[in-house]
C-alpha cells in the first residue's frame, strides 16, 4: 500500500479514535468469543466502517483465496 492512500487523521477520528474503534472491537469478540466467525467478520467490518472509506474492505479467507485464485490463474 503507497502511503499516498493512507489518511493519517483515520476519517477525522485521528489515532486516538482508531484505537477506540479496535478496543471496541476486542470488547465485542471477547463477549461473545472467537468461535463465530461470522460473528467475528462483522466485528471487523463495523470497525472498518468507522473509517468510511470506500476501498477499504475485509475478505473472509474464502473470498481472499478466492480473488488471489483468479487473480494468479490470469498471470
């Protein structure tokens, strides 16, 4: 990633805020535990979220595998 694409202030929440986002976000999975991956993902996307940033994108593992699968099959 080119430091060009990285917003420094984290959408206006600067790095205090960020830290905020993933302490909730450990908060969250620690209530309910890291068996649930599904439960785990949207964790994940809501903290992304915060960010508001329309290139920045969680993959599952499957979708990951998935889009580099395609993507080393094209080269």
């Amino acid at each position: 990633v080119s430091l060009q694409f990285v917003d420094p202030t984290f959408a206006g929440q600067g790095e205090e805020g960020w830290k905020r986002q993933r302490l909730k976000a450990l908060q969250a999975v620690a209530e309910f535990g890291p068996d649930d991956p599904q439960k785990v993902y949207g964790v994940i996307r809501t903290m992304l979220a915060s960010l508001k940033d329309p290139y920045t994108r969680f993959l599952t593992p499957e979708q990951f595998e998935s889009l580099t699968t395609v993507y080393a099959a094209s080269s």
